[in-house]
C-alpha cells in the first residue's frame, strides 16, 4: 500500500469540556514513517483561536524536498513509498522544552521553524497524537487531538 498525501492536513486540537479557550499558538508536527520506523518530519502553522492548524500537500513536499537537498544520504525513499499512516502529534510539557532548546541549539532549523518553536505554548499540555490513513487521493482529511492540560508549574 502507498501513501497518496492529501490536498491539506487538518487538526484541531480540542477539550472534553468543548472550551477551546488558550488553545491557540499550540506547535503540531507531522510524523511519516517507513517500515514501521519514522523517517520524516515537518511541523504545520501553530494552531489559531479555535485549536486549529493545517498543512498543505505542498508544503510537506517542500519540506521534504528541503530536507533531502540538506541531508543527502538520509531522505533517499520517496514519499509516495512511505507507510500510509501519518501521525499528527503534539509534543507538551518538558518533552516539548525539551526538544525547544534542542531546535534552537541545532544549527539547522530554519528561522521560521524557530518562530513557531519560540511561539508555542505546548509546554502547558500533555503530550498527544492521531493518526490519519492517508491511502487513496482526497482533498484533505482532518483530526482532532485531546488537549489536557500538564502538571508542569516551571523549568525544573
């Protein structure tokens, strides 16, 4: 089976209580596996008002077009040969300080992926992730992702 991206990536990332208050500027990332094993990555627009974020077909070729250019022996399978499963994914709480302060120290993440890295408030949710089948052409497919909140009160 090959993975046929859609048009556009949707999520919104929502409560049990239906209150999408303070849900905005949250950073998710699509995860593409191969074999069972992730092979690339690439992070939509932070989240609006509502909780919602999408990425276009587009705009994850670009990206991974980007990366193959950057990291010649590591990206050499096409995406069209990748497992059909996309995984949205939130990463919350110290994981996602975490990786933060890894981005802003690699030395290769663009200066608008550092944006949204520095604009995003995940480190006041717990981490989550959906997947989405993405086996046959369809203009988008769209997720929702529980938020709940984390038990982080500072850096330690």
């Amino acid at each position: 089976m090959v993975m046929e991206l859609p048009d556009q990536l949707e999520v919104a990332f929502v409560s049990s209580t239906s209150d999408v208050h303070g849900y905005s500027d949250i950073l998710v990332s699509v995860e593409i596996w191969h074999n069972g094993r992730y092979y690339f990555g690439t992070n939509m627009n932070l989240t609006d008002d509502n909780g919602k974020a999408a990425i276009s077909r587009e705009s994850i070729e670009s990206s991974f077009a980007l990366n193959q250019q950057t990291f010649l022996m590591d990206y050499k399978t096409p995406l069209s040969s990748c497992d059909p499963q996309v995984v949205l994914s939130v990463l919350g709480g110290r994981r996602f300080l975490k990786a933060r302060r890894l981005a802003r120290e690699s030395g290769v993440v663009s200066e608008e992926a550092l944006n949204g890295w520095n604009r995003a408030k995940n480190e006041g949710f717990r981490s989550a992730q959906a997947a989405i089948v993405c086996d046959i052409p369809t203009a988008s497919k769209q997720v929702t992702i529980e938020a709940r909140p984390t038990l982080i009160k500072g850096w330690w």
